[in-house]
C-alpha cells in the first residue's frame, strides 16, 4: 500500500436494505483521494441483538459510522454506542427528514423501510423494468408506442443497461439498434409524438468494447463490427439520423450509466414542459448541445 494512502473503516448500519445509507457514503467518499475505504454493511438491523453483533466491529474497527435506524429506542443505542468508543456517527437522514417534516407540518412516520414498501410506485416500477426488458434491442416495435422514452444508438453505446437503470427510477424505455445499411423503421414508431434520444461513442471506445465482446463469445476473426473506420462511418450516419430528425443528442464516451441516464431524464423534463406550454406545438424535437 503506498505511504499516501489512507485506510478508513466505514460502518454502514440499516434498518432496511442499506441502499440509502450505501449510496451516500460512496457519493462522499468520491470527494476524497487516497483513500482505502473498507465497508463493514449491516442490513435490516431491527433488534439490541444485531445491534451487540455491530458494536464488536465498531469497537474492533473504528472509522466512521452511517446510520439509517427509525426506531427511536435502536437510534438512542446506537448513538451511545459510537459515543462510548468514540466513533464519529451520522444518522444520514435526519436532516432530510426534518426539514420536510417542517415544511408539511406534520410528523415522521417512523415506518421501516418505508421507501421499499409495495405500493404503487413499486408495482409501476416493476411494470416499467417488464416493460424495458421486452422492449430492449428493437424488440416488440408494435407497442414501442407506450414507452416514455425510446433510446437509439449504434451497438455497445450503452442503450440496454441505460434503459434499465431508467426502468428502476419508473420510466418505460424502449431501445432501437442502428445497424449498418439497414433503415430504421419510422413509419412504425411514433417519431413525432414521443421522446427520442440518440446516443453516440466515440470510435476508439467503441472498438475496444467491441473487440472484447467479440472475444467474451469466441470469435477471433476481425470483422466490420470492430473495425474502426467503419465504426466511425457508423457513428457520422447515426449524427445525420439525430440531426435529420432533430432528436437531442449524447454522447456517451466518458458517462456514467448513471449520468447518461440524469442526463435523459433531464432533457424528457425539459420535453415535457414544453409540450405542456404548446400542446399544439410539431412534436419534433430541437437539437440539443448534449456531446
């Protein structure tokens, strides 16, 4: 390990399933450099029994503690607890949760994982996620017409794994492949009434991620798919598509899943907002400076 790196024990305790208190530790740690992060998560803690097995590492370890515990009894414990060793201690959502608890003018719920409950929005999720899956890779065109969004790029520029991450935030996305000499269908999918974005990568990272994909199933032989002349040909016909249609444009290269799929739904916001203003308005999109 080198001299100017870190060690930080991090305790991530949750009454639920930890996504919260998980995904807030990494969004601060990424703040940070040189630093060698080990994750001690301890998931659906609901009893002073799971509560004495944390305080073993606590005491062991050290660092710092993230918690998310609703029961008041289990928060008291745990505040003692990171006290008695000295541990520095948050409880992530309090801040959160007063702030809104004032402005509504009524109090918290206390319900465990409350987030995670079966209600609507689960169930719309799920549906979106079906949906996603069904609609993925050019399939099922005949109801593309129901999606919220349609992503359209050449092969490997994220359009799968980006609608799914959409379908967990409860957007039904489908996806359209371009490939090469091959037309896309229009006079099939609504291009005029809903929201389309165009997703673009540039030919260097394209070859690359082609050629391992060509290697993870056992084909050897250099084709076209990995060539990046062709890549690039591919690339510059998929921008004259976008443009001709003026559907906005991104360009993926140096995204995140995560931020490609911010990104779409910012620009689905800014869509919607002005079909809302101008309902009569062409439902043609404008080019968006997205690269």
């Amino acid at each position: 390990m080198s001299d100017n790196l870190r060690k930080l024990h991090i305790h991530l305790v949750s009454d639920a399933t930890g996504e919260t208190t998980h995904q807030l530790g990494r969004a601060a740690l990424a703040q940070f450099k040189n630093v060698q992060v080990i994750e001690h998560v301890w998931t659906l803690v609901r009893s002073e029994a799971h509560l004495n097995q944390i305080e073993d590492s606590i005491a062991k370890h050290k660092g710092v503690v993230l918690f998310s515990l609703v029961d008041r009894n289990l928060r008291q414990k745990m505040e003692m607890m990171c006290h008695r060793y000295a541990v520095p201690s948050v409880s992530v959502l309090d801040h959160i949760t007063h702030t809104i608890s004032k402005i509504l003018g009524q109090p918290e719920t206390g319900v465990t994982g409350g987030q995670h409950r079966m209600d609507r929005a689960y169930f719309d999720r799920m549906e979106a996620l079906d949906f996603a899956i069904q609609h993925d890779d050019g399939q099922a065109i005949s109801t593309v017409n129901l999606a919220d969004i349609l992503i359209v790029g050449v092969s490997r520029s994220s359009k799968t794994p980006t609608s799914i991450y959409l379908a967990h935030r409860g957007y039904k996305v489908a996806n359209y492949p371009l490939v090469p000499g091959v037309d896309m269908p229009l006079d099939e999918i609504p291009h005029k009434s809903m929201f389309i974005v165009g997703l673009i990568k540039d030919a260097r990272s394209l070859r690359q991620i082609r050629r391992n994909r060509l290697i993870s199933i056992n084909e050897s032989e250099l084709t076209d798919y990995a060539d990046e002349e062709k890549i690039a040909e591919e690339v510059a016909s998929a921008r004259r598509l976008f443009n001709r249609h003026k559907w906005p444009v991104l360009d993926v290269s140096r995204r995140s899943v995560e931020e490609t799929a911010a990104a779409i739904i910012n620009l689905h916001s800014r869509w919607l907002e002005e079909k809302d203003q101008d309902p009569e308005k062409d439902q043609d999109q404008q080019p968006a400076n997205t690269d």
